[in-house]
C-alpha cells in the first residue's frame, strides 16, 4: 500500500540551535511587522509570510532529536511565539496548531508514523487543524467521523474555528471512530473531496483563515490516523502545551500595543491644554501608567518561562503530579496574558490620546486581536479550577483547554 506522501511548498532550511531558532525568528518579525497593519485593515491573508515562516525550519523546532529535530525547550517555544505575535497576531497563531498536532503525535503516534510525519515537517510541511464544529452542542462534542471502508477508512464531517487549514499541506482533523473514540487525522490538504473556505468573519485575528473545512467522504490511509482520546485518558502534557502557546500569542498582542503606545507618545501625542508641560511623555500620570504596564508585560515573560519550564517537567515524566503542576501554571499565565493583553490595547489610546483613535493609523486591531483571542477557551473557567488546585488539591481536568 502506498501512503500519502505531502512536500511542502518551499524546502525547509535546518535549524540547529535555539540561539539560530530566536534570530530566524527575530528577523521574520522584522519582515513581518513592515505590513501587518496593511494585512489586517484589508484582509491580506498571509499566505507568502507563512511560506516564509515554514521554509525557515521555525516548524520542525519541537521534533525530537531522535527523529534529527532540535527538540526545543517549551520556555524558547513561548518566546518565539510573542515575537512573531508582536509582529503580527494572526501570523504568531496560526503555527499554534501545528507545534499541537506535533505533540499529540509524539504522545499518541506509533514510531512509523512519527518517522514519517516529523520528516514531512523536518522539510517543511505546515500542519493546519480542525478540530471544532460550529452546530455542535459543547465545544469539545464532535460528529465528524471516520469510518472503516475497504482498505482504507472515509472521513465526513465539517469544521468551523479551523485556524490553518487555508495555509497548511496536511489538517489534522479530530473525528471519531466506530467506537466513539476520538482519532486525529492528518489528512493531506490537496483533495477533491475537501473544500477550505475563506468564511471567518471575526472583528479580530482577522488574517488567520479560521473558517470552515467540509470533508466529503474523503478516503484516508488507516497510518494518517493517530489516536487523539486517549492522550487526555491518562497525565500527558498536551494541554498545557497547546495552551501554553496560546498565552504567548497575547503577551505578543501586549507588547504590540505596548510598542505602539511608546512609539505615538514619544513622536505624536501632545500635551493637555495648559499642563505646563512640553512633551506628553513628561507627564506623571502618562510614567505612572507606562511603569505598570512595563512591569506587568515582564511579568508575563517570567510567568510564561516559569510554566515553560513545567511543561518540559510533565513531558519528559508525565505524571499526574508533573501535569496537573503545568496545567495550573499555564491556566495562571493565560488568566495574567488575558489580562494584560486587554489593558495594553486600552491603555493605548487612553495614554496616546484622541488623535491615536485616527483610523489611518489602525490601533484598534490590538484591541480586536486580543478581544478575539482571549475567547478562546476564556479565563473564567480556569480560575475556579486554579482556586480548587491550591485550596484543595484537586488535579485540574485533563483536557486541551488546560
């Protein structure tokens, strides 16, 4: 039987080190930064930047060194994640779920089928997801299924929040099997039978192709499926992994509108009317509040090395204990990047003033970012579950939201 093969649309180059990793990343932020504010004012989607990001190697930095990756460190993951969030959101995101699919298939995938996928993506190949369904009666109910037929298995169902799939070369798709259980499939992109729409409308993100998936019966090789159920049927740290990632994106929304803020202070904004004052960035209140906002960003930065730091723990040993430990520390630093990703979009036009609320400058797209992103699986279900931790001892609930 011959399985499907995937090349990416640009050969990737090799990274060795996690000093290489963060300067490639370093530089693509760089690049990207230039026309962010263009893309999203009038919905350019990303498709040239994220061949650029993919031929980087930035998308083979989490294989193992035992398939020839680099294995990188969780905490380095995080950083690279804010420095491209920072440039540009929508581009910061949509890798979040190819570094999750990359996990689950170290978790759950059989020795050839991680020999096979991570040498797709040592060269390349960018993994999109869907995973959620719009009609569905919870956010974690599925009905898309995949279903023995001959040789091989067919795939029906559709997809809606499918960040990626626009952009990638394989979507890794959740669906369940006869039994109920809930598989992963890495289904190659390029069908008949699959239709990517272009249908996401959000206020926010708006550059990051999260619109529907509609798979047709689409015929898929019995090795394209890795189990997906059962890496939260036991202590893996695929959930704090995947949310760990998502709390960078926002402290990278936060430093974006933090960056902007400084920027139109120091080069734009003017005084209030007889304050005595030359310059508005001499004014108590405006230091006052860029102090706070300073502290509370690096803040964020040592919270997310802190529960980096967890994640490599309760990967390398996945006890309950370990996992439960990252869960936790990840849900804090998403509840303080929700936070702080809100108040930096806010505190830009208070502290910048009425003429930063110009459209032709387009700071608003902070605040839509980071209202938008911070929906995703919101804050106020983690915090009970952060109190019941530290009060009583009770293990968080192993999920991909935690």
């Amino acid at each position: 039987m011959t399985l499907s093969q995937v090349k990416p649309k640009t050969p990737a180059r090799v990274i060795a080190t996690p000093e290489q990793a963060l300067q490639v990343a370093r530089e693509l932020a760089q690049v990207f930064r230039l026309e962010s504010s263009q893309r999203d004012r009038q919905r350019q989607l990303p498709f040239k930047p994220l061949e650029a990001l993919f031929a980087s190697g930035l998308g083979a930095i989490t294989v193992p060194a035992a398939f020839d990756g680099m294995a990188i460190s969780t905490a380095v993951l995080a950083q690279i994640t804010v420095m491209l969030s920072e440039a540009d959101a929508a581009i910061g995101q949509i890798p979040q779920n190819h570094f999750y699919a990359l996990e689950v298939l170290r978790v759950n995938g059989s020795e050839a089928q991680q020999k096979r996928f991570y040498q797709e993506v040592l060269t390349g190949v960018h993994l999109g997801n869907a995973l959620a369904e719009f009609n569905s009666a919870a956010a974690h109910h599925r009905t898309t299924s995949v279903l023995p037929q001959g040789n091989g298995y067919l795939l029906q169902g559709q997809k809606f929040y499918a960040t990626g799939a626009l952009f990638a070369d394989r979507i890794p798709t959740a669906a369940r099997d006869a039994e109920g259980k809930e598989q992963l499939v890495f289904v190659p992109r390029q069908q008949e039978n699959i239709k990517v729409i272009d249908d996401w409308s959000g206020f926010g993100q708006r550059t990051t192709g999260s619109g529907s998936v509609i798979f047709n019966a689409v015929r898929v090789d019995a090795e394209d499926i890795v189990p997906f159920q059962s890496a939260f049927e036991r202590p893996t740290a695929v959930g704090p992994f995947g949310q760990i990632l998502h709390a960078a994106i926002e402290q990278g929304i936060a430093r974006a509108a933090f960056s902007e803020m400084l920027d139109f202070i120091n080069t734009r904004a003017r005084p209030w009317p007889d304050s005595g004052l030359a310059r508005a960035s001499d004014d108590p209140l405006t230091l006052d509040r860029i102090g706070q906002l300073a502290a509370r960003l690096q803040a964020g930065d040592a919270l997310l090395a802190e529960a980096g730091t967890a994640v490599d723990v309760a990967q390398r040993d996945p006890s309950a204990a370990h996992v439960a430990a990252a869960s936790v520390l990840v849900a804090s630093v998403r509840a303080w990047t929700t936070d702080i990703a809100l108040d930096a979009a806010n505190r830009l036009f208070e502290l910048s003033g009425s003429r930063s609320a110009l459209q032709e400058y387009n700071f608003d797209r902070h605040w839509r970012n980071a209202r938008t992103h911070t929906l995703h699986d919101p804050v106020r279900w983690k915090y009970p579950i952060i109190g019941d931790y530290i009060l009583n001892g009770t293990l968080p609930p192993r999920r991909g939201t935690l």
